[in-house]
C-alpha cells in the first residue's frame, strides 16, 4: 500500500495521467495565444479553445455558445451571483440561496448585502437538505436569483436541484447551482435539471487546478465579472488558458465515461468506511444523509469530546490525508457553518472528519483507515477533559 492514503478527494483530486497528456501539447507545442490569429500556432490554440468548448457543453447536455470557461470554481460562482445582480437590478434586489452553500457564494452574497441587495438564506433540515417549499415560500416580486448547490462539499448532501429549478421556473426567477462536487459522483445534464446556470471546477473531477466553467442558458443577462479583452465573447476577458481547458475538458470526458462503474466502486468504499467507523467508534454520528441522497464519496462523522484538528494530525501521522469541519479555508477557529446549520452544538461540529474517496481508493486503504482511526479516536479521548469514559 502506497502512503500517503489519499483520502480528501472533496477538497481536490490527483490529475489522471491521461489529462495530463491531453494538456502537454499547450504548453510545448501549441503555444500561441488564442487570440493571435495571424499565425498557426495562435489559430490552432483557437480551434482548440472552439473544440474544448464544444465537448465541455456535449458533456453537460448545453450548448456550445452556453460554456464560458473560468479561472476556478469559485470565479464561476462569483460570476453567477454577482454577474446576475448585477444585470438584473432594476428587475429587482432579491436573492435566495441556503445557508449551507460554499464560501464562494456566501461571501459574493455578503458583498452584494452591502451594496442594497436582500439575500435570504434558507435553513437546512438536519441532514443538510433544503426543502423546496421553503425556496417557493420565499420568492417576492423583487427576486431575481436563487442559488442552491447540487451537492454539498463537507456533509454531501444533494439537494433537489430539478424541483427547485421547476419552482424557480414557475415564478420566473433564475436559477443557478454550484455543481462543482457534483460532477464526478453524479450525472449532470443541464436541461435536466432545468437550470440557468451552472458552475463546475476541473481539479474536482481529477482535472487541473485553476480553470473552471459556468454554464449560461442562452437568452439569461450577465454582467462582466472580469473586464479587459474581448475573450469569451466578450463576458469574461483574460488569455485563455488552453491547456487548463484541454485538462477540463478531457477529465470532464473521462469521468463521464467512467461514471457507472465509478459511483458503484466509490458507493461501496464510501459504505464500507462508514460501517468500519461506527462499528468500531462509540459515541460518533453520521453527518449528512444515510441514503442515496448522499455523494457517492462522501464520508463526514462527528466524534464526541474531541478536536477534529486533532484527529487530522494524528491521522498525518499513520500517512492518511483527511479533512476537519473544525477549520475552514479561511483559517478561523469557528465551526463548519454546515454543521451549525444541520443543528450541531459548536462542540460537536469541532470534533468532525471528513473521509472522501475516489474511483481511485482500493478498499485496502480503506481498511487501513478503520484500522487506524478507533484507537486515535480512543486515544485522544482519553487525553480529553470532557471524556469520562
Ligand atoms: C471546491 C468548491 C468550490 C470552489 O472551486 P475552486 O475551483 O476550488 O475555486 C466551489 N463550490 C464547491 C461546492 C466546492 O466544493
């Protein structure tokens, strides 16, 4: 068994070696700038640009002229809430999203309350799944928006995207979902679902890190996030980044390809880690759902009387990459906002793991794992001044 055990694939995953080879030649050969066409190798990295464009929308069941390539998960997201805010502010000043959503709407959220929009931030239930009633219930005159992830990154729940799509439809709102965790572990096609827009990030799906997509329904407005050249037709200016275009689209490709025999693999790992934990942890709790509600690599337990920093140190130590609730991105102290929101007490929510697997994980890792974390656990308790056990 080949150490570290990577088993954080909810915060990024490996590159597959194929998309690597599919990105070498724009990097080496095919340099030019997409934008350069007075030579081969500026119109070869154009008809690339086109091709990648062509195949990322066959993928999500869009149009060509529908994908705008991005820098990130997060530039997608930002351009969906702000970009729509913005065109569509004097239509009205409302937004709904949940309170469970990635910090990359949130935030772009947040901004927009200080500068006169409304947000609603729905609750969740307590496995983390908004109710579409709730969404319909707070729909005014005045919103233009809703925003509801596909799936969630830290618990992984999946919300009712396409009934909430359905509602958003009814009431002639927009409707946009953060699909990044999605794509990988479930089959996604846009007119499916029945939204407007759409954001994905390659490195979530076994791609390159920093290129992106949003998806945007022909016929939907949208501000510029990004202002300069006349790339992506004009909505989003920069070089483009063909090579990480080549990667997203390959890896887009491949999982799709894959994908069957890929959410059966990760559903049983995913199963099997769960049913090691509990059967060998007292005192821990599933967060999230128990059914098929729930991403099919995803794993998230809270165990009592301990940190989840903790844990993830100890966990280093054995070679088992994992990740905490307990510490977000932004490096604050403060419990998951999930967790808060599926009603955890902040004590709980700080002694959270988060285990996710890939089509990758072979099951002896995960043995490893069940193997190695109920003494960790034990042990840490036993260093706890709560713990009476
Ligand atoms: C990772 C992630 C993002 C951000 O994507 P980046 O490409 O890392 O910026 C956004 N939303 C969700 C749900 C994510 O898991």
């Amino acid at each position: 068994m080949n150490k570290p055990i990577y088993m954080d694939n909810n915060a990024t995953t490996k590159l597959d070696s194929r998309v690597f080879e599919e990105m070498k030649p724009y990097f080496t050969e095919i340099y030019g700038n997409a934008s350069s066409k007075f030579y081969e190798t500026g119109r070869k990295a154009e008809a690339a640009v086109a091709d990648f464009r062509e195949r990322v929308a066959k993928q999500l069941g869009a149009k060509t002229n529908e994908i705008y390539f991005t820098a990130s998960g997060c530039e997608a997201d930002n351009w969906a809430i702000k970009g729509i805010a913005n065109a569509y502010k004097e239509k009205g000043n409302h937004i709904i999203t949940s309170s469970i959503e990635h910090h990359a709407i949130l935030s772009s959220c947040e901004f927009l309350e200080k500068n006169g929009f409304e947000v609603t931030y729905l609750p969740v239930d307590s496995e983390g799944r908004v109710n579409p009633k709730d969404v319909e219930d707070a729909i005014t005159d005045k919103t233009i928006l809703i925003s509801i992830m596909t799936a969630n990154n830290e618990i992984g729940t999946i919300e009712p995207i396409a009934e909430i799509a359905r509602i958003a439809k009814e009431h002639k709102v927009l409707m946009h979902t953060d699909a990044v965790q999605a794509i990988g572990h479930m089959k996604i096609n846009v007119a499916e679902l029945g939204v407007d827009l759409l954001s994905i990030s390659a490195h979530k799906f076994h791609g390159p890190k920093g290129v992106g997509a949003l998806y945007i329904r022909n016929g939907v407005k949208i501000s510029n996030l990004i202002h300069g050249g006349g790339q992506e037709r004009g909505k989003r200016a920069a070089t483009e980044n063909v090579a990480g275009m080549a990667g997203l689209c390959k890896a887009l490709e491949l999982t799709n390809a894959e994908i069957d025999k890929n959410i059966e693999k990760m559903t049983a790992l995913r199963d099997r880690l769960i049913k090691g934990i509990r059967d060998n942890i007292p005192e821990c709790r599933l967060n999230g759902p128990e059914n098929e509600d729930r991403l099919c690599n995803n794993v998230n337990f809270s165990f009592k009387y301990i940190e989840g920093e903790s844990i993830l140190m100890m966990l280093d130590m054995y070679g088992i990459c994992a990740s905490s609730g307990s510490a977000c991105a932004s490096g604050s102290l403060d419990p998951s906002h999930v967790l808060l929101a599926i009603g955890l007490p902040h004590e709980i929510a700080h002694g959270s793991l988060r285990l996710s697997v890939s089509g990758e994980t072979t099951e002896e890792e995960v043995d490893y794992v069940i193997k190695t974390l109920p003494p960790i656990v034990e042990r840490l308790r036993h260093m706890s001044p709560l713990y009476e056990g």
